[in-house]
C-alpha cells in the first residue's frame, strides 16, 4: 500500500468522480483506476461501487476513508516536521474565524502577517464556533477565533480578550440619549439579532432569560452591517460587539454601554493532539498580540477609537508572547 494511492482513493471520494479526481491529481484517468484496482487487491475488497453513471463509496469504502485520511495526515505531518528541522520557512496555515471578527478585524491582522513572513501562505475560513471547532479537530483548520468553545475537553483553548457588547438603537429612540441602560429596559422592545448558527444570537438570548425576560426578536439577518442598517431603519434594536464599531459605522444608529458591563469572550483553539507547525505557530502568535492590542483600545471611549490598533509584527513577537 502506497501512499499516492491512499491520495487517490480520498480524492475520488472527495469528487464522486474518477475523472474529476484525476483532473485535482494531474493524472491520467487509466492510470487513476489502475491504482485504485491494486489498491483493493491489496485491501481484498471494494472500495467503489461503480456503474454507468455513478460511483459512489461501498461499505468497506466508507470504513476505510477516515483510516486513509488519518494516514495522510500523519504522513503530511511527518513531513512538515521534517522540513522546519531542515530550516525550511514557508508552508501553509488554514485559520478559522467566526464571521463578526473575520469581517472587521482579521483583513488588517493577515496584512501584517503576509508582509512580514512572505513565504507562508494563509488560508481563512470564515464560519459559526460549532463548525470551526469541528474543523479544528478533523484537521481541516489549524486554529480558528470563536467565542466560546463548546468542547474544551479535547481543545487547547487561549483567552484572547473579553469583549464588551453594546446596544445599537436608532438614532431618535427613548434610549439613544442614555450615557448607560440595563437589560431589563429592553424587555419590551423589538431585537434585531443573527440567525440561530451565530453564536452571538444564543448569547444574547441566554442574557435575556437571566435578566428574566424573553427576547422579542423581530428580525433574524446574516451579518453586523445588516443588524445595524435594519436598527437604522427603525425596525428594531440589536446589541452588538464593540469592536465590529472599528469597521462599522451608521450616521441613523446610536451606541449605549450597559450599567453592568455585558461582555463575549473571544479565545484561540486548536486541537491538543496535533501539531502545530512553525507557521501556524507564527501566525497564532501574531493573532494574539493583535487581539491585545485591540483589547487595549476598548478602554476609550467609543467615539475616541483608532482603527490603527494592529501592530505589523514580525518574528521577534514570537518570544515571550506565551505561545
């Protein structure tokens, strides 16, 4: 058993196609299937149902590509190793996000990063916790940013910062004028959040239940910009992270601390089996000094921000950073 059929075998799971994965792999499509028939010769079973029209994966099939992946990630592993005792100082890092700080805050982190390691090559996805976290432990992510981790147990997890939440109103509400407000004062009114994947919109239905009142939620939408042009338009009112407001910005909306400091908390994960390479190391290093950096700036007041709050680090940020 060989480890270019192993490749072979996962890709052609992955398409559902013998002659799509033979376009991914740049090989030919006979050569594709010759490997795959030793492949199960070897093995003593199907690993393909095939027909006319189809293929698709056989019983022993399914049970033999998370083994195969799992051998090809270790193999991959193995390499990477290799390679960084060998001084090599390129590679790749896949970095997850939740959505809320991929759009306002992680474009300037990366731009820092890319100008000072220009050999390592950054791939973002941009997702809800529940799903970066699966990612993280299948392999898929490196590390991601959420806010809280619904599996530790088998997560490294890295505080980064608490990040203060604020209440958006429209620019003429009874509220707008207020230096502070409770919770409780918005038992009655109309909540624009996002949709029930985010979880930002389980948290501020959880702080709701405590403050003994059931959100009235109005509008379900699918970003910040959209919660507050909805809250502009007088649809409602939203709460919202404070430091989305270093990006976003609407002349009909008002912004109101609570009395008592309502706060999400922002952390790094990765999965705790499984190496971290030294660009991955690099970047999560990087992440960090940004995230404090700009956890540094939620003590102005809020119309006092600068959007300058990401430092161009390069590798000295990789000593006694605590990463």
């Amino acid at each position: 058993m060989e480890l270019t059929q192993l490749r072979y075998f996962v890709a052609i799971a992955e398409t559902v196609s013998f002659s799509e994965a033979a376009a991914r792999l740049h090989v030919s499509q006979p050569a594709l299937s010759y490997q795959i028939k030793q492949l199960e010769t070897e093995l003593g079973c199907r690993l393909f149902d095939r027909t006319s029209r189809r293929v698709a994966l056989s019983l022993d099939g399914r049970i033999f590509l998370p083994l195969a992946r799992a051998v090809l990630s270790k193999a991959d592993e193995a390499m990477r190793v290799m390679s960084e005792r060998l001084g090599v100082t390129t590679g790749e890092v896949t970095f997850g996000s939740i959505s809320s700080v991929a759009a306002h805050f992680v474009p300037s982190i990366l731009a820092g990063f890319s100008k000072n390691y220009p050999g390592i090559r950054v791939h973002l996805k941009e997702d809800v916790t529940v799903s970066l976290e699966r990612g993280v432990l299948d392999g898929a992510v490196d590390f991601a940013i959420v806010s809280q981790p619904s599996n530790p147990a088998v997560l490294e997890v890295t505080h980064l910062l608490n990040e203060e939440l604020l209440l958006a109103v429209p620019e003429r509400h009874r509220l707008s004028q207020r230096s502070a407000v409770r919770l409780r004062e918005l038992e009655n009114e109309h909540l624009i959040t996002l949709g029930e994947n985010f979880s930002l919109a389980a948290q501020v239905a959880e702080l709701c239940h405590h403050a003994g009142f059931e959100p009235r939620v109005a509008y379900q939408v699918g970003s910040l910009d959209s919660m507050l042009s909805f809250t502009g338009s007088g649809l409602g009112i939203s709460i919202i992270p404070r430091l989305a407001l270093r990006r976003l910005q609407h002349s009909e909306v008002s912004f109101v601390p609570f009395e008592e400091p309502i706060t999400r908390s922002l952390n790094l994960i990765r999965a705790k089996d499984r190496y971290a390479t030294v660009a991955t190391r690099a970047l999560m290093v990087h992440v960090r000094a940004n995230m404090l950096s700009a956890a540094a700036t939620m003590t102005k007041p809020i119309l006092e921000w600068s959007d300058q709050v990401t430092h161009e680090r390069g590798p000295q940020e990789m000593e006694g950073a605590g990463l």
